[in-house]
C-alpha cells in the first residue's frame, strides 16, 4: 500500500507485518462525525424514499408477489459487480428448467445469492444479525463453487489483499487487517451491531457497511456479503417489513466512486462522502423499488381482471400471481408446486398463452419453458 496515502488519526491505523507488509487496521464504530447541511438534506431525501417504500410494502395485497422477483435482480445485479455474465433470465431458466451449471455460465454464483439472501432473512426471525449468521450465510454463497481453498463459512485465516489484478502484498491497493487484528475488530464489529446509537438508522447503515469491507473477514465474498449485510439490517432493524430495497443497481452503476469513497475513508477519514454516496443510493433505489413496484401491481391487477373476464378457475388466478415471483414456468414445476396432474397443468399454461400473458420461449417440443414477458420487462428494465 501507498502509506502516505494513510493519514494519522484518520479512520484507523496502519501496521507493519513481519514480512514487511503495510496492513491497515479500521478503528472501532462509531467515529466523530460532522453533519453538514447538505449532508442533513440528503439524509432527509433518503429518509423520505424509504419510509415512502415502507408504506407500500405494508399495503400490498400480497408482497410475496413481488419478493421473489426482487431478490432474484439483486442477486443478479450484485454478482454482476464481482464479474460474473449470468443475467436475470438466465437465472430464471435455471430455476425452471432444472439446467447444469455448466449450460448457464455464473449461474451458480448468483442462485448462491438468492439461497442465501433467503435464508438471512428468515434465518433473522430466530437469530440476531451477529458474526455467526454472517458465517451461515457465506457457507450458501460460496457452497459448491470449488472454491474450498476460500472457505466457505469461516473467517479467513491468512492475509488477504485488494488490488489489480497480479499485484502483491507489496503493492496491493488496500491491505485490510492481518488475521490476529481481524479477529479483534470483528469482536468490536459485532458488539456495535447489538449497540444502541444515536444515529440515525441510515447513517448506521452506512458505517457499518464500510466497517465490514475494511475489515474483509473472508477470503472471497466479501463485497456480496456486504451488500447483502444492508438487506438485512434494513429488515432487521424494522425499517423496512419487506425486503424490496437493494443497491447493488446504483453500485454497479457508480463502481469507480463507490470503491474510490471506501478507500478515502480508510485513507483519510473521509466519512461525509462516503455517507453521502450510501445515502444517495438509498434513495435512489428506493425511488426505483416504488416505480417498479407500481408498474408490477398495475400489471397484476390487469392480468387478474383479464383472467376473471374469462372466467378463469381459482387455480388459473394462482398461476398468474406466482408468475410474478417467477416469471419463467415449465408443466412439471406447475405440477409439483400446486400438486395437480401434467395435463392440468397444461391446460391451464395454454390458456394463459391464449390471453396472452405467457409464451413459448424454446421453440421445442419437450421440455417446453414459459416466460410472461411483459413483467420480466418491468424487472429487467435499467434503473
């Protein structure tokens, strides 16, 4: 690392290894903070987004519509920040059709995602946001990735280091805690998660997330474990009762600056940017949640008095709401799912492509897949 980089009393301390290493060592939350007006005015617009989204999410007839759907983009969107190509459809025909990994390249990386996005947040209602839940979740993102030497589950044990691609330790952009120091600072990380604060809820938010990456705990996963981190508080803490607020969209969209802000505060204690930057991608996001979310339940609403025109069966109904938690359907997830006969099941497929709500998007004879275009449209559709 550049150590002059690194200014004293900034946001925490440098530390030299035996090897010769600089590593860098974050100091404890919560740090001195100075609010300016502008940074109070964009807390204030965040604030409003959300608690905006919060009042949707409470009125929704059935907000199990719309989860499904919305993990599975965040899934796609935050692995896409790491390098991986799998797209939202990609994931979708994966689910559905039952594919191999190796048909769908990155694939597996982002269904992780979605287990372990899923199991956090139910995992929440038994146990606290804590290092060992954090643990259990990255065990999912990582499982059958061969990537044993990364350790899915456990804390690493030896130094890693960020940086472009081929540098050392020596050279390394940013150097996070050695193990021994790591171990320390996630006691300390830990125990503020339980901690009472002052802060606004948001703000929290925001350190906390940059308090995991410095500290990078984990040999691999680290930014999607992080990202999904703000999920999770988000719904742990009550601000949001339905996970419908993600940000890897704005992330991807910003990487240079969201990368370069965490660094500065590492290397100069610059808090009000970084803050700013979280805060703007709240409200960002929240305001794309609300829009999407608008659009998603016009369009239920038009399929479902579309279907009750034709008269359709309580069954059909179920079938056109679960396409909104999963856009892509085959005969034989129909069948198992709500437990009817393949031939139900077809019947019914063949009157949601002759109201126009579904397609044939294989062109085969067997193992057919069928996708409503319109609400993958809605999904897919850029921030």
């Amino acid at each position: 690392m550049r150590t002059t980089e690194f200014v004293k009393n900034g946001s925490g301390r440098l530390v030299k290894s035996a090897q010769g290493y600089w590593a860098f060592v974050p100091n404890p939350l919560e740090p001195q903070l100075n609010f300016s007006l502008s940074l109070i005015q964009t807390l204030s617009e965040a604030d409003r987004a959300v608690s905006e989204l919060a009042g949707i999410a409470r009125t929704l007839p059935n907000p199990h519509l719309l989860i499904g759907s919305f993990v599975r983009r965040e899934a796609v969107l935050s692995s896409r920040i790491e390098g991986t190509r799998a797209s939202f459809s990609d994931l979708l025909f994966f689910e559905a059709a039952n594919l191999r990994v190796d048909q769908v390249p990155d694939v597996r990386e982002v269904a992780n995602y979605v287990k372990a996005l899923e199991y956090g947040l139910k995992r929440l209602n038994s146990l606290p946001l804590s290092l060992r839940l954090i643990k259990e979740i990255h065990s999912l993102l990582l499982e059958g990735l061969q990537s044993e030497i990364y350790t899915p589950g456990e804390f690493r044990r030896s130094q890693n280091w960020i940086g472009p691609p081929g540098c050392t330790l020596m050279d390394a952009t940013y150097v996070p805690p050695p193990v021994e120091e790591m171990n320390g600072a996630l006691d300390k990380f830990e125990k503020y998660l339980h901690a009472q604060s002052q802060l606004p809820p948001l703000i929290r938010m925001a350190l906390i997330h940059y308090q995991f990456e410095a500290i990078h705990p984990f040999l691999d996963g680290n930014g999607r474990m992080g990202r999904l981190l703000v999920t999770l508080l988000l719904c742990s803490e009550g601000i949001l009762t339905q996970p419908l607020l993600y940000l890897s969209a704005y992330i991807e969209q910003n990487r240079n600056e969201y990368y370069h802000l965490l660094l500065k505060v590492s290397q100069t204690g610059a808090w009000s940017e970084w803050i700013a930057f979280f805060l703007n991608a709240v409200a960002t996001q929240a305001r794309d949640a609300i829009q999407r979310t608008d659009h998603l339940l016009d369009l239920w609403q038009r399929y479902r008095e579309k279907m009750r025109q034709r008269k359709a069966s309580a069954l059909l109904l179920q079938i056109v709401d679960d396409l909104f938690a999963q856009p892509v359907i085959t005969n034989p997830g129909i069948t198992k799912k709500l437990s009817i006969t393949p031939r139900s099941a077809q019947l019914n497929i063949d009157k949601l492509i002759a109201a126009g709500l579904i397609e044939e998007a294989t062109g085969q004879r067997r193992n057919r897949v069928y996708v409503a275009q319109e609400i993958l449209t809605i999904i897919e559709a850029q921030s």
